[in-house]
C-alpha cells in the first residue's frame, strides 16, 4: 500500500498541474495521499512523545529520517540499525 501512495502521489501533482481536468477528478487524485500524510503525522508526533519521555530533543535531521523513511526511499542509519546479542547457532 505504501508503495502504490509513494507512486500516486507525484503523479497526482503532476496531473493537476499539467492535465486539464475537472476539479472533482484532481482532488480525487489525492486521496492516496490522506493516509500517508496522517501515518507522518502521528509518527512525528510519537517522535515528540519519545523525546518528551526520555528527556531528548529530537533533532531536524532525526525528522527528515522520519519523513523519508515514509515513502521507503531512505536506507536505515546504520547507527540505529539493530544487531543481534547472541552470536549465529551453528548447523
């Protein structure tokens, strides 16, 4: 699902910029997009609530992550990436 909004989207804008057609089919065309902007909503807002709990700022660039992890563009930081405690049990 998050794949097909991640490519409606910017052919919905490039629809209603370029294409004459009617106002009711243009705003149509955003509806993909209703969901995902309000998933990027409360994620930001969980963000927020994460910092507030455990006494940190979120930074800019921590948003911009949020935002671009989204729309699965962004490869994961490495920093936050998650390894595994225990070594691999042998065959």
């Amino acid at each position: 699902m998050q794949a097909l909004t991640g490519i409606s989207v910017p052919v919905s804008i490039a629809l209603a910029l370029a294409a004459r057609v009617p106002v009711a089919f243009a705003v149509l065309s955003f509806v993909p997009a209703i969901p995902t902007l309000l998933a990027l909503v409360f994620d930001a807002l969980a963000l927020r609530e994460f910092g507030r709990i455990y006494y940190t700022r979120p930074r800019l660039l921590d948003y911009l992550r949020l935002v671009l992890a989204t729309e699965d563009v962004a490869p994961p930081c490495p920093a936050t990436t998650l390894r595994s405690a225990e070594p691999p049990m042998p065959a």
